[in-house]
C-alpha cells in the first residue's frame, strides 16, 4: 500500500496536494511520510504578524533586549534612538505639522529587524515549547514574521493560537487573520459525506 498524506482545503473536501504556499513549512517528505505510518493526525495553524514595524509598545522592546542579557550601555543606546521621534507625513505634495511617535521601531533602520527578532524571541519563549511533534503535544516554527504551529490535536492548536496572540498582543504585536491558514494532515483515508 503506497503512503500519502490527505490535505483538505477550507470546505472540507479532500484535495490532491495542497497549494504551494500552504505547503511551505512542509517540505520534508520523511515528516510527512512518518505521520501517514501511524493513524496518527496533525492539525497545523501558518500565522503572519500584522504590520509589526509600527506597532511594537517600546517598553516591551526594552524588556526583552533586557530578558535576552543585551549589555546595559547598548540598551540605552537602543532607547536614546527610540527617545523623542518624531515624523512628518506627506500629503499633496505638502508636509503635514510633525507628531510623535510612541511605539514602534524606525522602518528602514538596520537595526529594526533585529529588535523585532528579539521581541518575537521573547514573546515564543513564553510559550515554552520545547522538543519536536514527535515527542511533544506541540510544536512551534518561526521565521521572521511567519510562524507555524503544529499540534497533534486540534484543541493543543487552538489552546497554543490563543496563547500565543495574548503574548503578542501584550508585546503590541497583532495576527493577520486574513493570512491565516488551517492544515490537517492525517494517514489515514477519511470517510467523506456527501
């Protein structure tokens, strides 16, 4: 009997294989072929953050540049660049009258993505996963503002989802819901109604 994984799509119908951009984190065939050995389920969640370059509170960026033991003189450094900015906006062809900016790190600086590498750090690390889906109930990926959850239950991925937009939203991070996507994989054949 020749192995597969089953991949359904938002209705609930049973799809050939998954679109390449849902697909993404799962490369590995021998991930893949190890579920579809046991009749076993993984129940997948693909997140994107929203806008995170202008939403981050600046006192949890601190916190964590603190919480990842950055040197003291570098931290303030970091804050002297945070302290006082200010902005103009661009209307017309006319400026608008300046305003303060009181959250978020300056797009465009190189030192930005590193910041929100760091507040992400923090914010995953609160989750406290540890190990991989073949020895824990869950699991976590994450690159850059993309994050994966995988779960061997759907409520372990609903639980870990819910815990994981608390923790961003307290750090001024928001989910992009319409960037979500649900994946279920399963090894064996489901019975379909018509």
């Amino acid at each position: 009997m020749k192995e597969r994984a089953f991949f359904f799509n938002c209705e609930g119908r049973e799809i050939e294989k998954p679109p390449k951009y849902e697909c993404a984190c799962l490369k590995h065939n021998n991930f893949v072929t190890q579920i579809s050995r046991k009749p076993a389920s993984l129940c997948s969640d693909f997140i994107a953050l929203a806008s995170w370059a202008d939403s981050i509170k600046r006192n949890k960026l601190l916190d964590s540049l603190t919480q990842n033991k950055i040197p003291p003189k570098l931290i303030r450094l970091i804050k002297l660049t945070l302290e006082n900015t200010t902005t103009k906006v661009k209307v017309n062809n006319a400026y608008t009258e300046e305003f303060r900016v009181e959250s978020g790190v300056k797009q465009g600086e190189p030192l930005s993505p590193t910041l929100f590498s760091l507040v992400i750090d923090t914010v995953l690390k609160k989750l406290d996963l540890r190990g991989n889906i073949s020895t824990r109930l869950r699991q976590l990926t994450a690159y850059a503002d993309d994050i994966l959850i995988t779960a061997r239950t759907r409520q372990s991925l609903i639980d870990t989802f819910q815990q994981l937009k608390n923790n961003s939203m307290e750090a001024g991070l928001t989910i992009n819901e319409k960037k979500a996507k649900y994946l279920k994989i399963t090894g064996k054949k489901p019975e379909m109604k018509a």
